[in-house]
C-alpha cells in the first residue's frame, strides 16, 4: 500500500485534498484524522505538518508526500521533487529598507539575512559564491526584523508587496525561487510500488483542470483552417454531420484560451460552438 503525506494544515491543505478528491481518493470526514487508509485504491493517507513531509519522504517513513517546492529545498532532506502540482504557487525575494538602496544578490554580503528559509536561502548565498555576515532563523513573519535590530536584509516569500511596503521595505534582485505545491518521493531509492498510478490520477486531474472540450460545426471546406485554430493535443476528431457538406470537430483547447478560440472559429465560419468542462482524462 503506497504511504501519502498530506498536509494537515495551512495554505496547502485544502488545495491539496481538494486534487486528491478530483482524483479519485478517499477524503476524511474529521479534519482530527492523522492516518486515512483508502484500501480500494491502494493507499494509506497521513496528515502531517507541511514543513516536516519532505523529512518523513526522505527517511522513508512515508513513500511520496504533497509539500512546497520551498519547504522540500529548506529541509536538505533526500527528497526530490516528482511532479509539479500547478497551486500555492510563490515567490521568494530578498528585502531591505527602501534608503538602503540595494540592487543585487551581491549587495547581501556581509549582511546579515533573517527567513523563515534559512537552509534555502544559505544555499542560494552559496550557489552565487556569496557570504552573508549570518543568517537568522525566524519561525512566522520576518518584516519586523530590520525594525528589530535583528537583521539587514529578509528573504521572504513576495505576493503583491504590500506587506513589505508597510514595514518600509523593498524587493531587490532577482528571485530567490519560485515555488509552488509538489508531489516528493525518496530519491535514493527506486519509485515505490503504486506511484505510477498516482501519478497519472495527479496529472490528468492537472490536464482537466487546465483544458475543456470544445465541440463545432464548421462546411467541409473549412475544415483545415478551423483545425488549424483548433489541433488538440494530439489532432482533433473530424465526424461527418447529416448535411454532409459539414463536419462536426471536437477538440481539447487550453481553458484560458477558450473565447479566444471562440472568436477566432466563430470568424473563420464555425458555428454551434460549445465548451465542456474535462472532469477526469488519462493522455
């Protein structure tokens, strides 16, 4: 029976049991359940704090885990990455008060760093061949560490900015990472019994959430240039329609792109254009 950490709590909890849902598995009814066995589909869930899954993976307590690409890095665990998962996606970036002026990752010499991150950040230091003066361990919110007397610079993750702006601060260089949801697993060791399933249950419920089907009538000698605009992912299906001087077309197309795509059939001559939405596929 293949072992899944999940997140118990926090930002990628419900993200996370939610693809799990569309996939197929067993969800708990008490949000108290730790361990969730889900015999008809060969698993056995358990819910552990976020920061600690990629640990339990790479010393093989559990066979794969859903974690933050962030807190894989920062554990320096034997856990490797998988499959991107495509939510709780982040951004991860130096700050320092806005009259301190600083331009780059070099600027961070000799300073001292506070982050929740310390082992991914010493790492990205190290990567570019840079000393920071030392690097602070923070659990929760760094922004007040500068005000504090604690630190120089922080590195933390960055959404709008605003945050940073009301301590006073600024972003500077380039990102430290970009980060986001991601399936590990050991990396030492061979691919655990059931996680080729897995893997296919995680990826098509990523391929539904980011296609639809779209269904059209086009005359016959459009065909090409409306499947031009339309290819699929591999090439559209073509049926013959009563009136046989058109055809009936149906391919996947990327949900963002769906009234674009629209737009641009209905243009070419397409007509009873219809989108559904991809519950569940295996390509």
């Amino acid at each position: 029976m293949l072992r899944i950490a999940v997140p118990n709590k926090g930002s990628l909890s419900e993200p996370a049991a939610e693809m799990l849902r569309e996939a197929g598995y067993r969800q708990r009814r008490d949000s108290r359940e730790l361990v969730l066995p889900d015999p008809e589909n060969g698993v056995e869930f358990f819910f552990l704090r976020p920061r600690d899954i990629a640990v339990y993976v790479g010393a093989g307590t559990v066979d794969v885990g859903i974690t933050g690409r962030d807190l894989l890095l920062d554990s320096a665990s034997s856990a490797t990455e998988h499959l991107p998962l495509g939510f709780a996606r982040s951004t991860f970036r130096f700050a320092a008060p806005a009259a301190d002026a600083l331009g780059g990752v070099r600027d961070v010499a000799g300073r001292r760093v506070a982050s929740s991150y310390p082992v991914l950040v010493a790492a990205h230091l190290r990567a570019h061949g840079i000393a920071a003066r030392e690097i602070v361990r923070l659990d929760g919110a760094v922004e007040t560490a500068i005000q504090l007397g604690v630190a120089d610079v922080i590195a933390d993750v960055v959404e709008t900015g605003t945050t940073l702006r009301a301590a006073g601060l600024e972003v500077f260089g380039d990102p430290i990472l970009r980060s986001e949801a991601v399936l590990v697993r050991r990396s030492d060791v061979d691919e655990p019994a059931g996680l080729d399933v897995l893997t296919r249950r995680l990826q098509g419920v990523l391929t539904a959430r980011q296609y639809v089907l779209m269904d059209y009538d086009v005359p016959l000698d459009l065909v090409e240039r409306a499947v031009a605009i339309t290819p699929g992912l591999e090439s559209p299906t073509v049926a013959p329609l009563h009136n046989r001087e058109w055809a009936a077309v149906r391919a996947m197309v990327r949900r963002d792109e769906t009234n674009r795509v629209m737009d641009a059939l209905y243009d070419v001559g397409a007509r009873a254009i219809l989108v559904t939405s991809i519950h569940a596929c295996r390509l």
